[in-house]
C-alpha cells in the first residue's frame, strides 16, 4: 500500500476528499502502527502499517485513495513497566482517541487486559494474547452534512428551562413514534417528542452521555449493562447503539440530523459530558484506548507508586489534567461538539476532577483558563456537576464566571423544607432568590444556578414522595449502592399502596415540588418524566437499568395526565411572568425611583418576616410578594422591564394557615393562579388585606389584579 509522511494535526484520522490522514500522539511509544480491518466483523487486521514519522509526539501518516467508512485501529509499542507507569502492549489493539465514529463495540474477553487473568492475577507480567478479535474499532468518517443554515440558537439564560433525558429512555416507548427509530437520535426530533417540549414550555434538552462508553464487564455478566453512559471511551464519537441504522457511518449523521431537526423547533441541545475519567479502569482495568497509547501522559498516576491511579472519580482512574496533550484531547473534542455537530453546551461531569491541578481543587486551573479564552467554548452553555469524590471536591458556589452549576444545596434545601424539616425556612428563601450567597461574591447572576429537585441520579419525583429508603435490589448489589442520604418522605407508607388520602398527599407534595422549582430564581432543570409521574419503584441508582425500570411511559392514567397538565401550567407561569426570570439577584430593599421593594419576605400575620421567625424551628410558612415594577432591568430596546406582581404562599406544615394578602390602594385584589391543594380556586379573586386559605402542605400563587384586568 502506497503511504506518504502525513501531517501531525489534526489528531486523529481525517478525510480530505483525496485520501486519510492519521495521527496520533504518544510520548513513550518506540513505534506505532496502524491497522486495517476489511470490516467491523473481522477478527484480525488486513494490514498493519508501521507508523515511521514523529513529530513532536505525533506519529502520523497519509494513506492516499482511502476513503470514509474504512476499519481501524492501533498497535502501540513501548516498555510494560507498571511500577513506573509504563503499559505498553503490542498485542493489544487500542482505539483511537480521537475516533469520530466507533463502529464496533467491546466485547469482554480476557485477551482485552494488558496481563494475564486468572485467579493469581497480578498486572505486573505482561499478557501477549491478541486483543484484535474483541477490541473496539474505529471508523473513518465524511464529516459533509447539509446543516440548512443551521446555527446555536444562543438562548438566553434567563429564559433557559432545561429538560435532562436519555436518548433511548425518552422515546423507546413512545407509541407514537414509527417503531423502528424509537430509541434513537432520530426519535428526539420527532413531532411526538417536540411537540411534548414544546407543551412544557422547554427550551434546552440536555442528553445523558452520548459519546460512546463500554458496558463494564461485571454488569454485563450479571446481565445488565450502563445505560446512563458515564464510562466514556471515545470522546469524539455519538454512540452508535443510538443510531437506527447500524452503519459505521450512520451515528455521525443521524446526530446531526437530530441537532438540526431540535434547532429548527428552538430547542438547544446540550450534551452532558464525562471528561473526568475512562472506562479503563483502575490497574486491573482492561487495554482499550489511552492507558495502551501512553499511560503515564494520558492518567493521574500515584505519586508514592506508578503502578496505580489516583482515583477522585469513583471510577478507577482520573485523566491528567496536567498534561497539554489531555487538556488538548478535551478541549479539541468540545470544539469538535460545537464546530461539526453544533451543539449548544455542555453539562461536565464531576466537573471538580477538572480542576485538579495537583491533589487540591483549583477553581483557576489550566482547564477553566483555556475554555474562559477559547473563541468558541465561551460563547456556549456551559454547567459544572461542581463535585467529584476527592478531599474537598464539593465545590458549589465556587466556579469561575461563565460556568452555571447543578446546584445541589438548592436541591437539599427544597426537599428539606417539603419534608417538613424545622428550621429550614431561612434557607429556603436564599435557594428561592438564586442563591446569592453561592454566586454574586464573583460577579454571576442568578441564572448560574441550576436549579433541580430530582435528576437521573437519586429518585424520580414520583419515587421522592413514596419512598423512604432507597429499593436497589434490581441492581445486583444487595442494596449497597446508590445514596443512602435522600431527603425523602414517602407520605406514611413505605412505597404503592391503595390509601387515598396518602396517594392524594403524595400528588400534592409533588406539586409543591414542581412548582417551588418554577417559582425559584436561576434555571428551572426539569428530569425527564417526572412530568408524567414516571417511577423506578424506590431505585435510586438505575444506572445499569436499560428496561422498563427506567424508560419513559407514555400511557398515562387519569391522575398523571393531571399532574402533567399541571406541571405545564406552571413551566408557563415562568414564560409569563418577568418576575421569575430576572437577571439580577433580589435585593429585598427599594428600587431606585419606585416606592416598593423588589420583594417582600411575608409571615401568615401579613407582616415582614422578623429576625424570630427566620430562625424558629417551628416556622414551616413562607410567603414572597415579587413587584412587577421593581425589577430594576431593561430589554434589549434599553426599556425598563415591567411585569405583574406576584405572591407566591409556601405551607410545608400539616395544617392550614390563613396568609394575610398584601393590601394595595390603587389595586385592591389578587386572583388566584395555583393551589396545590384546591385546583378550584383557580381564577378566583381575594381581596388584599383578607386572609387566603392556605391549606396545610400546599402552594398558592397569585397574581395582582391592575385597573387594566379588573372588571
């Protein structure tokens, strides 16, 4: 075969019209070949190819005439020196890092390991079975696609509702959808899935891991396998498991043709990405991609023996941040996401193992220089997980500017008030205006938090009201994993059960869930189906799940449609209403030029919160009057932002409350908009300065009625 020197950029293999270009890089390798397979079902490469030209670490080749869809994979030699972080193995194939498509997945076998298996296992002796017939491989690909114009959409932050859903979990049992693509990219951008978004007024889907990840080999001997997808193998490649067709070629197209069909309804696409670690392993882990291409450059590696890995993942191994060539690897793979597959941000991972610049966690690290300059990273979404499992890895509030967070005190606080925790209230009020104490010491706004009560990780909505104990027993574990901290209450009975009054408690609390999230400064993040009441009867882990535990069901009884059409008359109170998506954080003191504050925190009495109440113990009442002339903002015209004026009434006691309205001489009435508790109160009017029903654990939301909406 006729090969020519190539180019060492860009990494990976590249089509020019013309022919293929490899490149790979590799710092202690002493010689890399390249190898060819006639198909994603040959159990041996056709050709190898030795890899001659380097160039600053890069070996790289041309091979003219070659086109897309064309097999491959790498050999790579050098020492197997563990101790000294060294794991070379030519008998092991590796996939390419930078692969855009992998065209055939892992398949377990003892050969994948760099040593010899076996009950004496030690990963010191060097394991010389050939790996090629079970390894992943890689597939060249045409990057050509007819995008339409298409383009980020860029929406706002402040008008941002984000929707978390799995590819396959989302649309796989949709009726609706023509059977042969449920499950797949191509289902998201159906009109069934649209038109659902579009009713609960989301603006943002963000999609649980896409790049393609391996299925460890425990889970899948026990018959199960990761369906979250949080063990990332080609940080380049939309998995093609979520492709209808199961071409080589096939994921890369049928992404993009998703991303453009969800674009041309104005719904971003955000991916949730897993740069923290791989699914390598620790030390006993198998040879599949970095640790055979260049151990010691590619992974954190312990400082008292090479050997083994620094492990603040949970995972086994952590990428090595310190090293160009993977802060490189990340950010060429988000600028690819964005660049060729127009992908509008990123939610990362374990975002704390990124800043890691040496044990400690640096929230200036190389990684958040380089995005914070990048022309075309900082211009997208961009959402930390702002923890890892390491010392001091729980960094909420402590990201730099640019970077929104999950933030998870808002979560703890929110489930602890409806849970009926005493002394809560106080920091309620904190998570309900944006959180400022996390966010504005560093110039950011309310919208850098994201604000959820559930998501994939934990319970369901529905699952949060019924379960006090996690239910884990599908997952072969004994019940051992998953989190044992969940700040649920099921209502009085441990899971289903036929009591009405504890079936209609459980609706409620799910209401006031839903609504205190809609009610919150910063951006709401909706789980997907917790709209449709979707339960994983108390699992509180489902990573390994990819049945009906976990996916969405579509055919819904009486009760869920109900809860669903609530569910989107509150994501339209957020629309509706300038009040709720305000860009600066509450101030609780006059606006400049208006005689009210921007919001006033209210007792039942009607008055002003006291310093007492904040810190009773026994206070589980909250009342908020948000002005709609005291917003204090201007649109993009530079004229000043008015709204409604709202009062949101928070009871998460078990009894009712009468709350004092506010009075108003020019506007003397409010007209009810929700009530958790009483859905006929809906439209109903109540005179400022009388008493409003509140009943116990339940919301009611009303609007000031102006000259204009009085009869």
């Amino acid at each position: 075969m006729k090969t020519q020197p190539g180019r060492p950029y860009p990494l990976g293999a590249t089509w020019d019209g013309n022919g293929v270009n490899f490149a790979i890089f590799s710092e202690s390798a002493t010689l890399v070949e390249l190898c060819l397979f006639d198909s994603v079902q040959s159990r041996a490469e056709s050709t190898r190819i030795p890899m001659v030209e380097q160039t600053d670490m890069v070996w790289h080749i041309y091979l003219p005439g070659m086109r897309p869809g064309q097999i491959y994979g790498y050999r790579v030699h050098g020492p197997y020196d563990p101790p000294n972080g060294q794991r070379f193995n030519p008998a092991k194939l590796v996939i390419d890092p930078y692969a855009k498509s992998v065209a055939r997945p892992v398949e377990w076998n003892d050969a994948l390991y760099g040593y010899r298996t076996g009950h004496e296992a030690t990963d010191l002796a060097r394991d010389d079975r050939d790996s090629a017939p079970w390894a992943p491989l890689a597939a060249v690909v045409d990057p050509a696609f007819d995008w339409g114009g298409d383009a980020q959409l860029r929406t706002p932050w402040h008008r941002t509702v984000i929707y978390e859903a799995h590819v396959k979990g989302l649309t796989v049992l949709h009726p609706e959808i023509p059977p042969e693509i449920r499950g797949t990219y191509g289902a998201l951008a159906t009109p069934p899935i649209i038109d659902h978004l579009h009713s609960l007024g989301v603006t943002a889907i963000e999609l649980m891991p896409v790049h393609h990840h391996a299925y460890e080999r425990h889970l899948v001997e026990r018959g199960l396998t990761n369906y979250w997808g949080y063990n990332s193998l080609a940080y380049f490649a939309p998995d093609l498991r979520y492709a209808a067709e199961r071409h080589p070629l096939a994921s890369v197209r049928e992404f993009k043709a998703m991303v453009r069909g969800l674009h041309a309804a104005g719904i971003e696409v955000i991916l949730d990405v897993v740069y923290n670690h791989t699914a390598e392993g620790n030390h006993l882990g198998p040879h599949l991609s970095l640790r055979g291409i260049d151990n010691a450059a590619y992974y954190r590696l312990s400082h008292g023996d090479r050997r083994f890995y620094v492990d603040f993942t949970g995972c086994g191994n952590t990428l090595n941040m310190l090293h160009p060539r993977v802060l490189q690897l990340i950010m060429d793979s988000l600028r690819y996401w964005v660049l060729e597959m127009h992908v509008d941000g990123f939610r990362f991972d374990l975002a704390s193992a990124l800043a890691r610049e040496l044990y400690a966690v640096d929230k200036l690290g190389a990684f958040f220089d380089i995005v914070h300059q990048d022309p075309v990273l900082s211009q997208v979404k961009l959402i930390a997980e702002p923890w890892d499992l390491g010392e001091g890895g729980y960094q909420v509030g402590n990201f730099p500017v640019r970077w929104t967070e999950w933030n998870g005190k808002y979560r703890d606080s929110v489930r602890r008030f409806w849970r009926g925790d005493g002394g809560s209230v106080a920091e309620l009020a904190t998570r309900l205006a944006g959180s400022a104490d996390l966010y504005a010491h560093n110039g950011r706004r309310p919208y850098a938090s994201i604000n959820f009560v559930t998501c994939h990780d934990g319970f369901t909505l529905h699952d949060l009201v019924g379960y006090n104990e996690k239910h884990n027993e599908a997952n072969a574990e004994d019940n051992r994993d998953g989190e044992n901290h969940n700040l649920s209450w099921n209502c009085g009975v441990e899971g289903p059960t036929d009591d009405p009054d504890i079936l209609a408690l459980r609706e409620r609390q799910k209401r006031n869930l839903f609504a205190t999230l809609f009610l919150s400064q910063g951006v709401p993040m909706i789980s997907g189906g917790d709209e449709m009441s979707r339960t994983q009867q108390g699992n509180n882990n489902a990573y390994c799940q990819d049945n009906e535990l976990s996916w969405t069901h579509w055919t819904l009884s009486a009760t869920q449609q109900a809860f669903l059409d609530f569910t989107r008359r509150v994501v339209r109170l957020l629309h509706d209403h300038a009040v709720l998506r305000r860009r600066k954080f509450l101030q609780g003191r006059h606006i400049e030029g208006v005689k009210v504050k921007d919001v006033m925190w209210l007792a039942p009495a009607g008055h002003e919160m006291t310093n007492g109440e904040w810190n009773a113990d026994h206070v589980r009442c909250l009342g908020a009057r948000l002005d709609g002339k005291a917003i204090g903002e201007f649109n993009d015209d530079g004229e000043p932002i008015v709204g409604d004026t709202l009062v949101y009434l928070l009871n998460a006691g078990p009894d009712g409350t009468p709350f004092v309205l506010p009075a108003y001489v020019e506007s003397p009435s409010w007209e009810c908009l929700i009530d958790t508790f009483d859905e006929e109160r809906h439209g109903q009017v109540f005179q400022g300065g009388a008493s409003y029903p509140l009943a116990g654990r339940s919301v009611a939301v009303l609007r000031l009625r102006t000259p204009a909406t009085s009869p």
